[in-house]
C-alpha cells in the first residue's frame, strides 16, 4: 500500500478500508474489436447503402483495442493493435505495466475475459508470479464492468463521435481523446474527478467505487 494511503487509512471505516485494500492496484484488461473505416468513409460517412456497398469492395477488416484500466483511478492505457493474438496481449501488457508503473501503480492482479490470448503460457509469463491473474465469468462481462464502462465511452465520445473519412483519420485522434479521457474528463463513478486527479488526490473519499 502506497505511503499517503497508508497515512489516511486509519481514518476510514472498517468497510472503506476492506474496499480500499480490496481494490487496490486492480487492472482491469480487455480487447475492443471495431470495424475499420474504409478510405472515403463507411455508411456513417456515406449512408448505409452507398456505405456497405463501399465496405464490400475495400474489405477494411477490424482493428483491435488492447485497454488496460486501473480498478481504483479508471487511469487508463490503450493502444490500437492490429490482432489479438496471444504475443501481442502479451507485449501490451508490458508496456501497460510499464505506464502504470510510471504512475506510481504496482500492480498486484488483473482481470481479463476467457478469450484465448489471456488463456495462454506467453500471457501468463509476461504477467510474472507477482501478479495474480482473475478471469471473468464466461458471458458474464459486466464482471469486468470498469474496462466494459470505458468501453462504452470510447464508442461514443471517439469511435463514432465524428464522421470520419478513413481508418487511418479516425486513429490519428486516438491518444488526444485518451489524453482528455484521462486528464481533461470528469467521471461520475469517481466522484467527478479525472483519473488522474483520483490516482493523486490525498483525502479519500468515505468508499471506493
């Protein structure tokens, strides 16, 4: 437990205090399949006659989302990823690691779904034996609620918040929207603060979320 948490701990009740401990250092993972624009746009762009017409012939395929969000903060890390094999959730969860790190998170479990790259020798190696590994209940992914909830946000606030021309115009505003989703965006479920303000602010509030 991290230094002012533990200065503040005696002040909250027995049942904050289980939470807190509870709650703690949680990374909630996930990978959001989303279907690729194609150059010139898709039928939100072109209308969904011209617009599937338009998907058929360019065949644009998906991109993946690999999301890795703090239980405690909703502090997240994501990048868009072209597969969800298990080497590449593997390699991501390095370099999540190594973010959260950077934020002063060490991390001690993670939550995933049963999908086969969370499943696998190379995922389970990149984790270590100091991080405990929890998996959902099979369709049960509201079990894994705070990546499900940034989920939706993404969905609406970036992936289909404009009418994007092409895949490649709809990525080159990803980081700034997680930046602002991060730094900029208030959270109800955290009290209104941002996921950053939550990670550093000093006086808990009397319950984690």
């Amino acid at each position: 437990m991290s230094a002012w948490k533990q200065s503040t701990a005696a002040e909250l009740s027995p049942e904050s205090l289980a939470a807190l401990i509870r709650n703690e250092n949680l990374i909630h993972i996930d990978i959001k399949k989303l279907g690729r624009i194609p150059e010139g746009g898709g039928h939100r762009k072109l209308g969904r006659t011209i617009g599937n017409r338009h998907n058929k012939k360019h065949r644009p395929g998906y991109a993946y989302l690999h999301h890795a969000v703090d239980d405690h903060s909703r502090l997240a890390y994501s990048e868009i990823l072209t597969d969800e094999r298990k080497e590449t959730a593997a390699q991501f969860w390095d370099r999540a690691n190594a973010f959260f790190s950077q934020h002063g998170i060490t991390v001690r479990r993670v939550m995933t779904d049963n999908g086969a790259c969370y499943r696998s020798k190379v995922f389970a190696e990149s984790l270590g034996a100091e991080i405990k590994h929890k998996k959902t209940r099979p369709y049960r992914p509201q079990t894994n609620g705070k990546v499900e909830r940034f989920n939706r946000t993404l969905a609406s606030e970036w992936a289909y918040a404009e009418f994007y021309t092409s895949e490649t115009a709809r990525a080159a505003t990803y980081d700034d929207w997680l930046h602002h989703y991060n730094h900029h965006r208030a959270h109800t479920g955290i009290g209104g603060l941002t996921p950053i303000e939550r990670l550093h602010v000093h006086n808990l509030p009397g319950s984690y979320n």
